[in-house]
C-alpha cells in the first residue's frame, strides 16, 4: 500500500478441520469460520477504501471442497461454501466503483494446512468408531500423494498471470481475460467440467471412495440382528403361554 492507495488485495489464511459432523465442537467449528470467512469480511472492510482509488482487485483464495463433500470436511467445506457466495454479492456491491472481486478454486496444493491434525481423535461414543481408520485416512487427505498436490509456485505463478490480465465484460472472463472464478491445483479440472453436470457425479464419486459403505452394511448387520432377536424372544413368550381354562366341564384352550 503506497499513499493510501492499494491495488491487490489477497484473502489467503485457511484452516482446516477434519471431524464428523455429529462429533464437530461448535467452539472449532466457529474457528475455522473465523479464519475462512469473517476474517475476509474484516479485512475486506479495512482495506475496500484504499482499493476504491485505484479501482483495484480482491483475491479470495477458496477451494474445490466448497463443492466436493468430502466426509469428516464439514466444516472447512462449509466455510468456503460460504466464502464463495460472500464473494459473489461483494463482486455486484463493488461493482459501481470498479473494484473487481477474483475468487480463486484452489484444488489441493501443497502446503502446512494439515500440520498438527495426526493429534486430532475421534471422541468417545462416536457413531464412527467402527470405522475410525477411514477417519484416519481423511486427515491430511489434501497433502497425500494420491491428492496431487500442486506445487506452492506453481499454483502462485499461475494465479499472478491470470490476475494480471487485462479487464474484459462480465460475459466473456470465463474465457478471456482477468477470470472471475479461478480454478487451478490438483483435481480441480475434475471438480470443475463434473460442476456442469449438477450435484450427483459428486455425490456419487464420494461415496464410492469415501469407504462408507462399509459402515452402512454393519449398520444394517445390526438392524437384522436386532429384528431377529425381537423374534426370538416374542416366539419364546408365545411358546411359554399358559393353558387357561374358559369354564368348568370344557376343555381347556391356549391362547396366544
């Protein structure tokens, strides 16, 4: 920022964290929303006036899994969901005074977002302790090898180059120009031309490699088995019935 003056503006601080849903603490969870979302709003208030003079350019970095329901990601997925409609109605307020709003899908790309969560467990009683090791699996998912994650300066590289393209209509960026949706980083090509074909290739892509299923079965294990017994013992009241009589001189009959 050079007298009072700012051309870009780069909304980069990200946290993560990796929990069921129905095991998330609301505490963490506001702290992730804290960093991904209102942190934004905050600086973005702060510094819109220094933007304004030199008709400048916000960069919010979000990423694919605002899409993608990665399990146990709720609540990062979640926050950058948010952050991508955010950026959608600042992009129209910002409009008139010619500040232009970039948000940048970022797919998995390398860096220290993962640092710290191997410490992280499942609480006790949690529905998914049968399959903890899934959950295991999960943590750090985006800095895994089969993740594909994208060099650090290469991702940075590419995201200069497009943010430094000339201004074109709002009509034509999504193929010429300064984009206002940027996706870049590994799987985020997947994540993108599957976005065109509605929510169920995600839906379905997940599942499959979200393990899941086998919690499901044992799920289902258990209602059969728990059906059975509640035969078995209903059979076995029936069967211990005692003979009533219904009146003197006539034979006696069992009543279920």
């Amino acid at each position: 920022m050079v007298d009072g003056r700012l051309d870009i503006l780069v909304n980069n601080a990200g946290r993560g964290h990796t929990m069921p849903a129905t095991d998330m603490a609301v505490g963490t969870a506001r702290a992730v929303y804290e960093t991904n979302l209102f942190s934004v709003m905050a600086l973005t208030s702060t510094f819109t006036p220094f933007l304004v003079p030199t008709r400048g350019l916000i960069i919010n970095i979000s990423s694919i899994s605002s899409f993608v329901p990665l399990i146990f990601g709720s609540a990062y997925a979640s926050s950058k969901a948010a952050l991508n409609s955010y950026s959608r109605t600042l992009r129209q307020e910002l409009r008139p005074f010619g500040v232009r709003v970039m948000v940048a899908m970022a797919g998995t790309v390398q860096s220290n977002i993962a640092s710290g969560k191997k410490r992280v467990g499942l609480p006790e009683g949690s529905l998914y302790a049968r399959v903890s090791h899934l959950f295991e699996q999960r943590k750090g998912f985006s800095q895994q090898a089969q993740s594909r994650p994208m060099e650090t300066s290469a991702f940075a590289r590419r995201l200069v180059d497009e943010a430094s393209k000339g201004e074109v209509a709002p009509f034509w960026r999504s193929w010429f120009g300064r984009p206002d949706w940027f996706w870049y980083g590994g799987q985020s090509s997947v994540v993108y031309w599957s976005s065109w074909l509605g929510e169920w290739p995600f839906d379905f892509g997940t599942w499959r490699k979200s393990g899941l299923s086998t919690l499901e079965a044992m799920v289902k294990e258990d209602d059969r088995g728990l059906e059975s017994k509640e035969w078995n013992e209903q059979d076995s009241q029936w069967s211990n019935t005692d003979h009533k009589t219904i009146s003197p001189g006539r034979s006696n009959c069992l009543v279920r």
